[in-house]
C-alpha cells in the first residue's frame, strides 16, 4: 500500500480570518458597552492581555503541529501524546465550547 500523506493547505491567513470572525461574535454577543461602562474602558486593555496571554498556546500548537504532523487539533495531540480516551475528552470538549459560547454570551 502507497504511504499516504496528507496535503497541507491552510496557510496563516485562513487562520487568522476564522481567529477574527470568531472574535468578532464574541464582542458582539458579549456586549462590549456594557462590558466597557463595567470595566472602565479596559475592555481593549484585557483583549490585549488575552492576546498575549494566547500566543502561548498558539506557539504550542506550533511545536505540536512539527510532532505530530497530522489533521486535527487538540484532539489529534492529546490522543497521540496522553492517550486516545484523553483525546475523546478534549474533542468533545473542544465541540461543545464550540456550541455553547456564543449561547452563554447571548445569555
């Protein structure tokens, strides 16, 4: 049987536009003025501390995609590096987040 291997085709800026369109509904559904008459106008401060707060996973995945060069996302890491029952856990997870963030914003 031939070695399949998969190609790669999703460059930075597909990434970065989905990271923008999901940003986007959060500060949406989250109320940004309300949230900013709250905070005192530091709502763009704590998005920044967000910000920098993920890049620390995003160069984690980085690594992790030179690992374990396979389709997928925390799930595919997880069930590689811990086991595939962890992994089952976080993919579930990871789809349900997915679900019931803009819910729980909107509420």
């Amino acid at each position: 049987m031939a070695d399949k291997k998969m190609k790669r085709a999703l460059t930075l800026m597909p990434v970065v536009l989905f990271v923008f369109l999901f940003m986007t509904l959060a500060t949406v559904f989250s109320k940004y003025v309300i949230a900013a008459e709250m905070s005192h106008g530091m709502v763009s401060g704590a998005y920044l501390l967000a910000l920098m707060v993920m890049l620390f996973p995003a160069s984690s995945y980085g690594q992790m995609v030179k690992v374990i060069p396979s389709a997928g996302s925390a799930y595919a890491y997880t069930q590689k590096s811990i086991n595939p029952y962890a992994g089952f856990l976080v993919g579930w997870s990871i789809l349900l987040d997915y679900l019931f963030i803009p819910m729980v914003n909107y509420l």
